[in-house]
C-alpha cells in the first residue's frame, strides 16, 4: 500500500464520517448548509490540492476536507431521493446514484485533459471550480419532503440509535459493513491486473472510467426494475451477483476479452448494489427514521473504506516473487456473496421463503 493510496482510503472513510450524526445535523442545520458548507470544502480542497508540495499536503486536502465534503453532500441527496419517492423509490435512487457515475465517466476525461494540455494543478483547480458550480446548484434545488418541526428538534438525539431495534435493518447494515471491504476492490485492482497481465496500457487506463459508464446504466436500470419486481428481491439478486462475477469471471481472466467481460458485469451488478439497498432501506425503516437510519447504514461503509483496500493490498503483495491477485479476487468474491445471502434474510424476514413474492 502506497502512501498515495491512503489518500483515497482516508476520503472513502470520511465520506461517511457524518452518518451517526446525520439525523442531528438534518435539523439542527439543514440541507441547504449541509450542502453550502460542501460546496466550500470541496473547492477549497481542490484548490489547496494545486499548490501541495507534501504527501501529507493531500492527505488534509484530498483526505479530510473533500471527504468531509463528499459526507455533507451524499446524505442528503440521497434521503431526499428516498423522502419525495414511494411507488418508484427504486427508480429515483439509482438516478440520484447514478450521478457518481457519470462524474467518473465524465470528469476522468476532463481531468486527462487538463493534466495534458495545462498541467496537473490547473486540473485540480478546473474540478473545483466544476464542484462549485454543481454543488450550487444542489444547494439550490435539494429539500427535505417535510421541514422538521421544533417540537421534533426538542427529541433529536445527536447519536441516534433508534434503527438498530429493528433487525432487518441491522442486516442492512451488516450488507454495507460486509459488502464496502469487497466492492472497492474491484475498481481499486483492475487496472493494475490489466497492467500485471501485459496488456494494452489504454485498458488499464481506461478501466476505471469504463465501469463507471456501465454502472450508471445498472444503477438506473436497476432501480427501475425492482419498483416491479420487489426491492428486496433485487438487493438479493444483484450483491450476489456482484460476488459471483469476481470468482466465475475475474478470477480466471488472463485476457482482454475477459477483463473487459467482468468490467462490464462488475459495473453493472455493483451499480444495482449501490443503488438498492438505499432503496430498500426505506421500505424497511420507513420515513419517520430515514434520516438516522441513512446515517447509520452509509458510517457502515467508514470501515471497508479505510481498511479494504490496505487488506487487499497486502494479500496482493504476499511476499512472493510477483503479485498474487487471486487472494484479493476470492476475498472480494466470496464477502459479495455473503452480504448477498443477508439480504435474502431480509427477504425471507419479510415475506417467507416463497421465491416469486414481490419484496
């Protein structure tokens, strides 16, 4: 594990460092501040970033402030998604969702761009200036479906615990803990198995932003499909599926054909992870508790996020002569498929163990 590299650990950490807080901070502060202090964190970070001249420089710029940022943002977008939605919840996250992919498909080129024509730093400052602009914006247009009144702000509890009384919640929030020290490896990896296996560099270089482009159709595709076929049915169908396409397809890939195969399933099946289970989280909790029941499920991911990849980097870099990928691929594989089989417990807790139930 690289020093770089815990820069990117430290932000997937901090991304979610506001969960056990959130239900506070939605009233106390609001998504609109939430959201205007975002947007200043975010591009100061990016500009701060352009004048480091220390690793530890990125580590409080990229690290801290944009994933502290990241946090202000991601909540309440998503719960305004999951709140203004009932009948087509599912459709209406994977679209809130889907805007990572598109920010990854999209601003990777932006930012190659940049680096080629004026130089990394002026890269850095033109995606401030883009995270101004849209986090704007989102300051502007983002909205609780009900303020919350001031008798409500006389019961907030700062650490709220309420959504652990119920157990299908906690499994929800086992998925997340399980599923978050997986799913990023696959994004994390590929490029660099692309790279070990000698192939075409353009492949590695590209891989990241390949998947973010399928996983934007999966996200979409999959929210809309589980509003007909129940959304605890979809969490099961695609988590699984997510686990099984490491172990039956990367796992033995040792060409392009097969890497671009898995790149293509793994971003779509990891982008309908992503998606339902916010969307089945309100089916489970229900709006009275969706704010602190957001926060806690999304801290969940605090966890995978910091310590993922550095376990993965090491059961990669083993101590033998050359890397050693397939123990990264089995452990990814085989928690996928793990949080898959929690969330047919979901199910099953929801509706019994007849299989063609909408859940």
């Amino acid at each position: 594990m690289t020093a770089l590299s815990w820069i990117g650990s430290l932000w997937l950490a901090l991304a979610n460092i506001v969960g056990p807080f959130y239900g506070w901070f939605s009233v106390k502060v609001g998504y609109k501040w939430m959201l205007i202090t975002a947007l200043f964190l975010c591009t100061l970070s990016m500009m701060l970033s352009s004048i480091a001249t220390q690793i530890w420089h990125l580590y409080i710029t990229q690290g801290v402030l944009s994933g502290i940022g990241a946090s202000l943002v991601w909540f309440p977008c998503i719960s305004a998604a999951q709140q203004w939605f009932s009948k087509r919840r599912g459709f209406s996250v994977g679209i809130a969702i889907s805007g990572s992919g598109f920010g990854g498909l999209i601003l990777s080129n932006i930012v190659q761009a940049a680096i080629d024509h004026v130089g990394y730093q002026w890269a850095l400052r033109i995606i401030g200036f883009i995270s101004f602009v849209c986090l704007g914006i989102a300051s502007c247009t983002v909205r609780p479906l009900n303020e919350p009144s001031k008798q409500e702000n006389v019961k907030l509890m700062v650490f709220d615990l309420r959504p652990f009384r119920n157990k299908q919640f906690i499994l929800l929030f086992c998925i997340q803990f399980v599923g978050n020290f997986a799913f990023n490896v696959p994004s994390s990896f590929l490029p660099a198995y692309a790279n070990y296996l000698g192939l075409d560099p353009w492949i590695g270089s590209n891989m990241s932003a390949i998947i973010s482009g399928v996983m934007i159709v999966g996200k979409i595709s999959s929210g809309f499909i589980s509003d007909f076929v129940g959304r605890a049915n979809m969490t099961f169908f695609v988590t699984t599926m997510t686990g099984v396409m490491c172990l039956a397809v990367w796992l033995p890939a040792k060409n392009a054909a097969m890497i671009w195969a898995f790149a293509a399933m793994f971003g779509y099946f990891g982008g309908g992870h992503l998606t339902m289970v916010p969307a089945l989280l309100g089916q489970i909790v229900g709006m009275d508790d969706i704010e602190a029941a957001n926060g806690m499920l999304f801290f969940a991911w605090f966890f995978g996020g910091l310590f993922g990849s550095p376990i993965c980097s090491t059961l990669i870099n083993d101590g033998s002569d050359h890397p050693t990928y397939s123990h990264a691929i089995i452990f990814s594989g085989v928690l996928m498929i793990f949080a898959g089989l929690l969330a047919w417990a979901i199910r099953v807790m929801r509706a019994g163990w007849n299989p063609v139930l909408k859940v």
